[in-house]
C-alpha cells in the first residue's frame, strides 16, 4: 500500500523540531521520529498535513523492532509548538528510567 508524500507542512515541523527528528514511515503514515539513544523513541504521529492547527499523537517506544519494542506513554492532541519541549522532557525521563534500569541490573 502506498501512503503517498511527505506533505511540507511536515518537513517545517522538522525544522523546527531540530536536527536530532527525522521523517519516517510508520504504520502506513509519515511521522516525525527522535530515537534517544538509550532504547527509548518516539514517534510524532498525524502531523503530515499543513493545517498549523492540527494536533499531534505522540507516542513514547521502548525498542525498536516488532515484536520486542512497546508502547511506554502516549500523548493525544500536542500541539505544534508544544512538541519539542514535550519530547525534550521525555528525553530526560528515559534517561533516567535507563539509568535506573541499569542501576537494578547490578544489583
């Protein structure tokens, strides 16, 4: 199936959002995704369109690949502007949920 182009409402939200967001096709639709870089991401869902008053789904992964990744949080109806300081702070929180994993590990 198809899911057709990426819209260049979607490429400014890129910009916008920072060199650390890429554009990627998931579950049929292209979103915006950030990998952390601690086996935390997330995936920035609806926002292929160029309505500025469209709101995103933000979902929050642990892993990446099917059938070993899931969904951790999940966010409805961000806005635009709100998205970077909301993926910012789930940033931090995985940082901290990594370390203290790793912290139980060697115990």
């Amino acid at each position: 199936m198809e899911i057709g182009s990426i819209n260049p409402g979607l490429k400014a939200l890129q910009k916008a959002c920072g060199d650390k967001y890429e554009i990627k096709p998931i579950d049929l639709e292209w979103c915006l995704y950030r990998d952390f870089g601690n086996g935390y991401n997330v995936e920035i869902s609806g926002m292929n369109t160029t309505r500025k008053n469209k709101k995103a789904t933000i979902y929050l992964w642990y892993g990446s690949e099917k059938p070993d990744c899931r969904i951790v949080r999940t966010f409805h109806d961000v806005t635009r502007k709100e998205i970077p300081k909301l993926v910012d702070q789930l940033a931090e929180y995985t940082n901290r949920l990594a370390t203290d994993e790793g912290k139980e590990e060697t115990k």
